[in-house]
C-alpha cells in the first residue's frame, strides 16, 4: 500500500483509544490525528531517540550500537522524523525489525522531510504509527516542532536518549521537557572537539542526564554483547589492522605507517576486509563495522 491509501483516524483525549502514557503528561493534545497502529502495548516499553540533525558517523556508529539490543528487548523507538539522528534511529529501528512510531510537526499529509516518504511507508508496513497533534494538510513551522518534542517525550515510558546535540538543538528542549515530564533522560558523550556533542556533554556534566555508553545503561541490566566479527579467515596482518582500528578510525597511510606495510598491501588488505564486511570507509578514514 501507499502511505496515502492507509486511512487517517483521530482520537479525542480521553478516548479508550488515545495513548494512556500521553494522557498523563501536564499538556497533552486534546486530539491526535494517526495513521497505522497505536495500541496501548506499544508504548509499555518505549523509548524516545533525539538528537542533531547534521548527524556524524560517530552518531550513526552510536545508533548501530543500541538499537539491535532495543529490538531485542521488543522496545518501540519513538522519534521526531526529522533529519539526522531521528531519521537514523527509525530506519535502523525497522531494518532491525521493531516498531517504530514518528511524531510529526506538521500534518499527516504533509511528508517532511519530504525525502522520507519511503521510511514512512516503511513505518506504517511494519506496523508502526504516524501521528500529530495537527490537522491532516496542516504545513509544518518553525514553532511546531518544538511543540511536537513534548508528544516525542510524552509517548516514552522508558525515557528519553540524547544521541549527538549541538548546543542550542531542539534534542536538549525534548530532553527538558522529559525532565518536566518526571522521564528519565539518557545522553551518549561525545568528542569534546564535536559541535554537535557539545549539548550531550553539557546534559552529563550538568547533571540533567545519565550517561549512556551502552543499552545496559538504559535498560538496567546486563545483556549478553556477541563478538563484532568472527577472526577466522583474517590473515595475520587483516588482525594487526583491527587491532589498530579498535582504538580509533584511520586513514590508509596512518595504517601502513602504524603497521610497517607497503601502502599498495595496506590497500589490497582494506580492500577484501570491506568486502568481508569487517570494515568501512567514510571520508577517508576506516572504521570497523558493528
């Protein structure tokens, strides 16, 4: 089906059907307009992803890293459908297969960003929900998506997790308003020379979040972690080079360098552990895949 065709239904405040979670929060939507599935179920086990949306690949490792053991945990991931980090965290959510639910900022009719059409058809397959507080062919504005962010926080039982935020994003107002709202909040550090981990940072060292480096942080216990990749089949030097890229990305001539190689068999090396799978390349520099 196209996301068109799937029906628009509303429900009024107080409705059997209208998100008891949400019902809960100081200033809820009178009326919430939705397409696909918002079951109660949905939301016992959720959690709110936000964050910048000029994401990095430091971001994007990050989302890699929790979402997978939040699938597994059956956790409906809740974000802002936006650029970035929300982006991120719904396409991962459904290639993983959860459920993922999209609040918007404008109306149900009204893709934005528009290159997402294909994710919110994708959304709505896996059984996952559409929803505004807004009119069908309302447009979204500048004030909206602030004002969406109390939904995103409102719909997340387990709270909310800050992945990458510049220092004036509108992650940190959901982050907030999750404070408000008496929800946990969980923000991933990030390399003090970022601008978009300078707002994360700044939630952990003013105390307004709990650090999260792994999905044991959020989920309050331990989870079995498999290995990355298996080592049978690596030669001696394939090993030397995932030794080094454990600490760090690097470029190809940091690695010969590193390794005492001729470059041209670094290059040979990158090569056929990219099409293991073992590794990628992003702006020049390699990183071992999760």
């Amino acid at each position: 089906m196209k996301w068109y065709e799937y029906p628009i239904k509303k429900c009024i405040l107080g409705d059997k059907i209208y998100p008891k979670i949400l019902g809960k929060i100081k200033n809820p939507p009178k009326f919430l307009f939705f397409r696909g599935n918002i079951d109660q179920n949905i939301f016992e086990k959720s959690l709110a992803i936000v964050g910048s949306r000029r994401i990095t690949r430091y971001g994007k490792m990050v989302v890699e890293k929790f979402i997978p053991f939040l699938v597994r945990e059956k956790i409906t991931i809740i974000s802002g459908f936006m650029y970035g980090v929300d982006t991120e965290a719904h396409q991962k959510c459904l290639e993983y297969g959860g459920k993922t639910v999209a609040v918007l900022g404008g109306g149900l009719n009204v893709i934005y960003p528009p290159e997402n059409e294909k994710l919110y058809e994708k959304i709505l397959e896996k059984e996952g929900a559409i929803i505004s507080e807004y009119e069908p062919d309302f447009k979204p504005q500048l004030w909206t998506f602030p004002q969406r962010n109390r939904i995103v926080a409102g719909l997340a039982s387990l709270g909310v997790l800050v992945i990458e935020a510049g220092e004036k994003s509108g992650a940190l107002i959901t982050a907030q308003l999750a404070q408000q709202q008496g929800k946990k909040v969980f923000s991933v550090p990030g390399p003090i020379t970022s601008a978009v981990s300078l707002g994360t940072n700044l939630l952990i060292k003013n105390r307004r979040a709990k650090m999260a480096i792994a999905p044991e942080d959020i989920l309050g216990k331990k989870i079995e972690t498999p290995s990355l990749f298996s080592l049978e089949g690596l030669s001696p030097l394939e090993k030397k080079i995932l030794q080094l890229l454990e600490t760090e990305p690097l470029t190809a001539d940091e690695i010969a360098k590193a390794t005492e190689e001729n470059i041209i068999e670094i290059g040979k090396n990158l090569s056929l552990m990219s099409l293991k799978g073992v590794i990628s390349e992003y702006a020049g520099k390699y990183y071992l895949n999760t």
